[in-house]
C-alpha cells in the first residue's frame, strides 16, 4: 500500500475525528475507496473503536432514482437515520467511477431525495464527522491531470501539519468576528452581507479533508447586492458556469448562468431557504492552485471566496433552513474582501500575508 494512504487514514483518525475507545464509526464509501477503507479500519481498531463500512456508488443510485416512483424519493429512510442517530463517528470517502451518473436524471427527483433526508443530515453534522477522497482515475479525468499527478495533487493539499495550518486561519476568523458585516467586491461583484451575532469558524480539517476556509452563515435578510461566480462547478451531475446572483433583503431577485441555467433555476426554486446563502466563506489553502471540478478541494483554493445557497451551519448561529446546501467559487485576484472598515484581502495578499517581512 502506498504509505501516504495510510498517512491519510491516521490524519482522518486522529487529528479529523479523533476516535477514541469504545466510539462508533460508519464509513460511508464508494468502491473505488476500498484501500483507505483498509487502511482507515487498522487505525480505528488501533484507537479502540467499533467500525461498519456502508457501501454506495453514482450507478447504483442512479439505478434507484430510475425505479423509484416519487412516492417512494419522498420516503425517510429510517434504518439510515437508525445508524446515524447510533454513530459517535461518521467518515464520508468520495472515490467515484462515474461523476455523470445523475446527470439525465431530473433534478426534482433528486431534490424530493435530498428533502427526504435532510433530517438525518442534520444529525450527521452533530456527530465528529469529515469527509475526504481517495485519488481515482475518474477525479484524475475531471481535473485533467493523470493518476500520479493527480494523487500528488490530493496528498500535496491533505497530507499537512493541520496543527500549524490551523495558526492563520483562526487569526482570520479573530479579525472577522471584531467586525459586524463582510463586502465582496471585484469584476461584476460588489456583494454586502450582515455577520452580527454569527460565528466564523475557521475549517482547520476536522470535516473537510483537506480543508482551509474560514466561514459563517449571513444575518438571513442582509445580503444585498451583486456576485459573479467565474469557477465552474459540479452540481446535479451538470457543470454550471458563470452564475450571477443579484440579492436585495437577502433574497435571489434575479439570476443567470452562462451554462446550465435551468439546472441552476432548479436550484435556487428548491424551497423558500434556497433563495437565500447560508454562507460565505473565504478559501486560505495555498497548496490548493487550481480548480477540479470538485468542491471538497475547490472551495478552499487561496485568493478565492465562495457563497452557498441554502441551509447554513448551526454552529455558525446560522438559521436558515433548505434541503440543498450549493457553493459557488469567485476567484478574488482582481478584488477586495472588507470586513467593517478592515481591508481583509487585497492585491493576491490576506492582510496577515502583507505584514510578513
């Protein structure tokens, strides 16, 4: 086994989840996963606790949606929320064969899906949970890039020292929470949010791997104005591009995409919290240096910000409730991140990069 897979399982053990005796984890997995699923079950046996391994795939989903009448979409499943209610642990590993499986599959389906377990989603993010990839030649294809340069890439971005990591992220989320709003501006953005009585939480590894963000969740009729999304992203198995959002009193008032927009149309009309972020975040991780097409490693490429439509985070003071949860990336080269009368970012620089000698 290449040892940096079984680098990968002790950082999701020990620094991400830190199982302990007698816990109860689920793994939930992707075939393709199978050797950090190995290597994952001699470190949590090592750290005493107890370990089921579930077992799903893009086709096998697909299968589900192709059969399932809406009826049966709309049904909780409960032996599903059983385990999760029961777990002190929860590992997602992302390692598809097919990122286009649902891709002619109609995103209401998916949606009255999604709606169906949003309850026990709310109970997986009150365990330690994370989630992370196992380099495969499907992801490898997506970003371009062959295998081997596609598990450097991987290892390059999530074998680190998170504890050192962590230092600038929690002096960012310091600077933030001293001021009550955040502003966005740059190429067809200027976007103005309200953080009064929210948390900003600096993501330093513990449910991404790997991570580097630092986020909160917006006062939910404060964002007011205009943001350009330049990143492309993967959502409903369709890549959507160049998304333009305008807000007045926290809500979409007007939309577009320069590809997708009917799938992004779908989106934004899933309930009435769709309507709305549920966060906005700035991306820190420099080791992370282009886009992939996947948003676990996307979203915290350095120089970039991102805004999710939908349900925010609780331990963010977030209320805002949806059965989707999209984040869309603007690159900030050309921008401003304020927060109050802080410059945050500028000029390529966080303000912590301009005071270094």
């Amino acid at each position: 086994m290449d040892p940096r897979i079984e680098e990968h399982a002790r950082i999701l053990v020990e620094w991400s989840t830190e199982v302990k005796p007698g816990d109860m984890v689920v793994i939930n997995a992707t075939p393709d996963a199978h050797e950090l699923v190995v290597a994952l079950h001699k470190e949590i046996a090592k750290a005493g606790g107890r370990v089921v391994t579930l077992m799903s795939s893009e086709e096998a989903l697909r299968a589900y949606f192709d059969g399932a009448s809406e009826e049966t979409l709309q049904l909780v499943p409960k032996h599903l929320k059983a385990i999760t209610e029961n777990c002190d642990v929860y590992i997602a590993l992302r390692s598809p064969v097919n990122t286009k499986a649902l891709a002619n599959v109609d995103p209401k389906r998916v949606l009255l899906d999604s709606k169906s377990q949003q309850e026990i989603q709310d109970i997986r993010l009150g365990k330690r949970w994370t989630l992370s990839v196992h380099p495969c030649q499907t992801l490898a294809q997506q970003a371009n890039m062959s295998l081997e340069e596609y598990r450097d890439f991987v290892y390059g971005a999530t074998l680190v020292n998170w504890a050192e990591e962590s230092k600038m992220m929690y002096v960012m989320k310091e600077h933030l929470e001293k001021h009550n709003d955040v502003r966005y501006i740059g190429p067809k953005t200027d976007l103005f949010a309200s953080t009064k009585g929210r948390i900003w939480v600096a993501s330093i590894g513990k449910h991404n791997m790997p991570s580097g963000e630092v986020f909160t969740a917006p006062v939910d009729d404060s964002v007011e104005g205009k943001i350009y999304f330049d990143i492309p992203f993967l959502q409903l198995g369709k890549v959507i591009e160049g998304v333009k959002l305008t807000f007045e009193k926290g809500k979409v008032t007007d939309f577009s995409a320069e590809k997708e927009e009917a799938t992004l149309k779908q989106i934004i009309e899933t309930d009435e919290g769709s309507r709305r972020l549920g966060e906005i975040a700035i991306g820190t991780n420099r080791g992370i240096k282009q886009y992939t097409l996947n948003m676990l490693f996307d979203e915290k490429i350095g120089d970039t910000v991102h805004c999710a439509l939908g349900r925010a985070y609780k331990e963010c003071n977030g209320v805002n409730e949806s059965a989707v949860h999209v984040d869309m990336i603007k690159s900030m080269h050309k921008g401003e991140i304020h927060a109050g009368d802080e410059l945050i970012y500028s000029k390529g620089k966080y303000f912590y990069e301009r005071t270094k000698k």
